[in-house]
C-alpha cells in the first residue's frame, strides 16, 4: 500500500517507525479520528493482525497514541492520536501522496 513494508523515519538518530504495519495503523486512526476506535478496529488496517499488541505498544511508548482500557460494560482498549501521533500521520500521509504523485 504506502511506501513499503517496514518504514523508517529517523529524528535525531533515533528510528521513529520501524515495525511494519504502524503506517497503517496511524493512517486508520487519522482517516477515522472522529470516530471511537476500538483495538479491534484495527485487524481491517493491518495485514499481520497478530503484530497490532506490538505495534500499540511501540505508538504509545513513543507516545503516539492513547490507550483506555474499559472493564465496563465490557473489556475494551479505545485508541487515539495524540497531538504528535497526528502531526506524524498528517506528514507521512502528505509524503505518501508526493511520492504515489510521482
């Protein structure tokens, strides 16, 4: 789809997106960032849907994303962008465009 499989963006020689799978991942949630994502919303982003607990741990390390945790009515994780998750996806998004573009 984007780029290629793993993706690397490096700011101040540190590798930002490295495993594969959080490109699609962070372009599910801008695409539907007005909507509640459910963890589970995001086997139809990701190919390799066994990867997404790592790739949601990996986005909130770097504090990309938010993850509530409900119990009630029922155990669930919701999943949002934070202000830098956003601004990451926007550009890589944009850059994304500029090279299918090309």
């Amino acid at each position: 789809m984007l780029l290629a499989k793993t993706y690397y963006v490096t700011r101040m020689g540190k590798t930002v997106i490295e495993t594969t799978g959080i490109l699609d991942v962070l372009t599910y949630l801008i695409e539907n960032k007005e909507s509640e994502i459910l963890a589970t919303d995001l086997k139809n982003a990701v190919s390799n849907y066994q990867q997404i607990s790592n790739i949601l741990k990996n986005l909130e390390d770097r504090k990309m994303i938010e993850i509530i945790q409900e119990t009630k009515p029922r155990k669930r994780k919701l999943i949002s962008l934070t202000p830098r998750g956003e601004d990451l996806a926007k550009r890589l998004l944009k850059l994304n465009e500029e090279i299918e573009a090309q």
